[in-house]
C-alpha cells in the first residue's frame, strides 16, 4: 500500500538528544529564576536540600531509577526497554550538573526572572512533547506518566497532572519535616504542575501534525 503520508521525518535519536538538553536547560532556569523547581525535578532537588552529600543529578537519577522500578511492579515483569529509560535518565542526570556549571553567569533582574520562568516553562513542554515522539526510551520522569496513561487508559494530560502534584506533595514533606520549611517550591512551581500536561498534550498534538519521527530503536520506545 502507497504510503501517502508527507509529513517530514525526524530521526528519533536527534530528538531525543535534544530533549535532553533542553529540559535539563528548562529545570536549571526555572529554579534559577526564583519561580521554584520544576515539578518533575521537585523531590530530587528536595532530597539534595536534605542530604546534600550527592547533586542533584545523583539524586534525580536515583528517583528515576525508583520510577523504573515502580513501572516493572505495575507491569509485574521485567521490562528491558524500561532499563534503557534508566540509562537516559542517568544521562539526563549529568546534564543538570553541567547546566548547573554556567547558568549563574545570567544576569538576575526582577524582569529577568519572570522571562526565565516562562521561557524554561515552554522549552520542559516542549520537551516532554519531544520526548514522546522520538521512538526512542526516554528520561524515566517523562516516562512514568506517559506509560501509567497506556496501563490505566487514563488521558496523558490528567495523568501528568496527578504525577506533578505529587511530586510537590512529596517535596514538602520532605523539606517541611526535615528543614522545617518549604523549599523548591515557588508560584512557579504550583501553576507549572497545574498547567503543564494539558500544554504538553497540545505540543503532542502540534508534532503529531507536522513531523513524522523514526528511530533504530523503535522497538524499545
């Protein structure tokens, strides 16, 4: 059968390197913009605050390996395509200590902050949406809600949600108990969480519109 479909093809593996990027980009901004720490980000950014021996990529990719973990429960079997997420994760991880490096060099003006809140807020959308088309395995907080809606049958968009809201719930628990204050968290935070899966799934919607996406790793997506 004649394949009538015209839409531009995008490696998976380039998307997917991009993604990496830019959301470990995101995640740095939006707490260096005083708005709070992304959602996704929140509880690894809390267990620093408390055990400040590992960064935040060490505990970002530890959190992830417990998503991973708690995906394989839910399946109740071993998943091989899930241990490539973990390996993503990981180097997702590396990148939000390499972003930490250089991003103190921004100027931090009032007006400044609020540009690098919203900026970091479309480019994690963009992002995640980029990360659910690559065909590739992708960063195990992107991840977890997006195979939670395929197990449940639940929306992608209300899903993310719940997944966002009880990482800030997790995160202050931790530092209220611990540090006796909320930390990480900010206005920036709470309307990213509330806001962020229904804005994802328009991106999804907008890519599934102009590019199709193909990758030697499909399979394991």
């Amino acid at each position: 059968m004649e394949n009538f479909d015209k839409r531009p093809i995008i490696r998976g593996e380039i998307a997917l390197l991009a993604a990496l990027v830019i959301n470990s980009f995101g995640v740095v901004l939006m707490l260096y913009s005083g708005s709070g720490i992304s959602a996704i980000s929140s509880v690894p950014y809390a267990l620093t605050d408390v055990w400040p021996a590992l960064s935040l990529g060490t505990w970002t990719y530890l959190f992830q390996g417990l998503l991973v973990l708690s995906l394989m429960l839910l399946r109740r079997r071993f998943v091989p395509a899930y241990l490539l997420s973990f390996i993503v994760g990981f180097c997702f991880g590396e990148l939000l200590n390499l972003q930490e490096l250089w991003i103190g060099v921004l100027p931090r003006t009032l007006p400044l902050q609020v540009v690098y809140f919203a900026v970091s807020y479309l480019v994690i959308c963009f992002g995640v949406a980029l990360s659910n088309h690559c065909k590739m395995p992708i960063v195990p907080t992107d991840l977890f809600p997006r195979e939670i809606s395929a197990i449940t049958g639940a929306a992608y968009g209300r899903i993310k949600v719940s997944f966002d809201l009880s990482c800030l719930a997790a995160t202050a628990l931790l530092t209220g108990i611990f540090l006796g204050h909320l930390d990480g968290l900010g206005i920036g935070t709470v309307l990213a969480a509330l806001t962020m899966g229904k804005v994802i799934g328009w991106m999804n919607r907008f890519l599934d519109r102009k590019a199709a996406f193909r990758s030697l790793l499909e399979k394991y997506a």
